[in-house]
C-alpha cells in the first residue's frame, strides 16, 4: 500500500521487532502478526516494502465544511447516503474517493482529506521552523519530509495516521527506538499541532 511505499528497510524490521515485543501496539492485527512471522519473513517484507515507488494516495483539501459522513463497517468514514454538510472545527475529516473499492480493501483507489483552513501553511511554519514548540521536521525526516536515512518519510503519508502516531508517541502508547528519538519533538506539541503538521506531510507528494 502507499502507506508503507519507501520505508527504509531497517525502519520497517525495526516496526516488526517493536510489535513483536509490544512496544509498538497499533493494531491487534500487527501485534499478532508480529507474534507469528519469522525474522526471515519480515527480512523479505522489509525488502519489498522498501523497493516500492510511493505514490500519491490522498489528497489534501482546506475548506470550512465538510461533507456529512458516518463510520461504517470495518471502521471506515464514509460520506453519508443522506447527503449534506457541516462545519469542519478543528478536524481532520478523511473519505474514500471510491467507496466501493476502499470497502473492498483494493488499493487502486484513495482518499480526500478535509483540513481546516490554514492548517498546511501553520503545519509547514512548524514543520520548517518548530515554531518554538518542537525540532524542526525536516532536521530528521529532510528538507521534502521524505525520509533520510533510517528515518522515514512522512511526506504524502495519510493525516490521520500521523496524528495517531504523534499522539501515540507523546501518551507512551508508542515506545521503542523511533519514539525515543520523537520524544523531544512531541512533548510539547498540542492536538492543533498535531493536525497542522500532519495536514502539512500529507499535502506534499511522497
């Protein structure tokens, strides 16, 4: 999937190793995965996963309203069959481009993120600068967000799982190496902050 397009090789074994121990919990899914695959298995996942050209998987859009929308089965915001709209507030607000495609789990189709406006401008001024908040992005993940060495890209990666994350990282839910070395970045970093960068990394092409 793009999610994972371009993640360093050692990254990626470093993420198994982290579910398999239980410092990194995201999904019940990955955790047991983690219990049950071989070093060798994730070596060749690495690789692959690591050989993949990013593409570009969802688009960002700035607006004061979004399209009405509900969670549907399988833990999936969709718009809602009755149409209509409503105030963004302070939300990311993410929707398939097909949803008869995305509920399938087919990942020729992606999606539209709905940020609040000014969001990607505030999200680049503290990605750029840190605005007195936190490290600047670009000092680990590069200049385009996309990656530099061990470290991943963010650039283009879905919104709503870089908050996640971020908010992961800043509770403990999200320990081992990668969240030690987010530690200093995040501490001090709001939910506003958190949505403005990732409206930022999202917005950029990977």
């Amino acid at each position: 999937s793009a999610y994972v397009a371009a993640l360093p090789a050692r990254y990626f074994v470093q993420q198994m190793l982290d579910y398999r121990s239980g410092a990194r919990k995201g999904s019940g899914s990955m955790q047991l995965i983690g219990q049950h695959i071989t070093d060798a298995e994730i070596k060749e996942a690495a690789d692959y996963f690591a050989s993949l050209k990013p593409t570009k998987w969802v688009k960002v859009v700035e607006t004061d309203t979004v399209p009405k929308s509900y969670v549907a089965q399988g833990n999936k915001r969709l718009v809602h069959p009755q149409g209509g709209t409503e105030p963004i507030g302070q939300r990311i607000i993410t929707v398939p481009e097909d949803e008869e495609i995305v509920i399938n789990r087919d990942p020729r189709s992606g999606f539209v993120a709905y940020v609040p406006k000014g969001a990607i401008a505030k999200g680049e001024a503290l990605a750029t600068t840190g605005g007195g908040r936190t490290i600047q992005c670009t000092i680990c993940h590069g200049p385009s967000l996309k990656g530099l060495g061990d470290v991943p890209a963010i650039a283009g990666r879905h919104p709503s799982y870089i908050v996640r994350q971020l908010w992961n990282m800043q509770n403990g839910e999200r320990v081992g190496s990668s969240a030690a070395l987010m530690k200093a970045a995040v501490e001090k970093l709001t939910v506003d902050d958190m949505l403005n960068l990732a409206a930022f990394a999202a917005s950029l092409d990977p």
